[in-house]
C-alpha cells in the first residue's frame, strides 16, 4: 500500500483494524439509518454531530466519541465502542455503540 493510499484511507494499514471510519458508514452499519445515502442526507441537513460538532458525511469518528442524531423529532446519544465499515446482523451492531439516550415521554 502506498502512502497515497494510506492517507486517503485512515486506519487501514493498522494490523489491530480501523482507527476511525466515516460517520455516515458507521451510522449505516449499526443499523441506526436504513441506508448511506439516508445518513448522507442526514449528516448534511444538520441533524448529526459528534463530540457536540456538527458532523459532515465524510467525517472520521473514533472509538469512545460521543454522536448524537435526530430521528422522528428525538434525539439519540451514542457512544462509539467499535468501528464497523460493514453492514453487520442487529445482535452485533448492537455491541459497537452504547446508546445513552434518555427514555421517550
């Protein structure tokens, strides 16, 4: 791999796996957002953020960065405890995140 290459993918020459991933992947693989295109929207309309940032789509999160997004008026508070660049069954995206959102009224 080239150092060209690394530096437009972040965290793959890591042998320990990925350092960080785009938000809107993430959002997508945990299964928190039907579809990457529906993150993209989302990430763009403003209705993202990571750390209290507004997030744009190709925005890296971290393991342990905290991401909120609207969803039906709400919002959800995620924290990130793994990094999934994949699409992965609901009983294992359930273990990248811990969701900190509080009870709906």
């Amino acid at each position: 791999m080239t150092a060209r290459s690394q530096a437009r993918s972040p965290g793959t020459g890591n042998p320990n796996g990925p350092t960080s991933a785009r938000i809107d992947v993430w959002l997508w693989s945990v299964r928190q957002i039907k579809s990457r295109s529906a993150a993209t929207s989302a990430c763009k309309a403003g209705h993202v953020r990571i750390n209290g940032e507004s997030a744009k789509p190709a925005q890296h999160v971290r393991v342990g960065d905290e991401v909120r997004y609207r969803v039906d008026g709400f919002d959800r508070f995620l924290r990130v405890r793994a990094l999934l660049r994949k699409r992965v069954g609901a009983p294992l995206a359930r273990t990248a995140y811990e969701d900190l959102s509080p009870p709906r009224p």
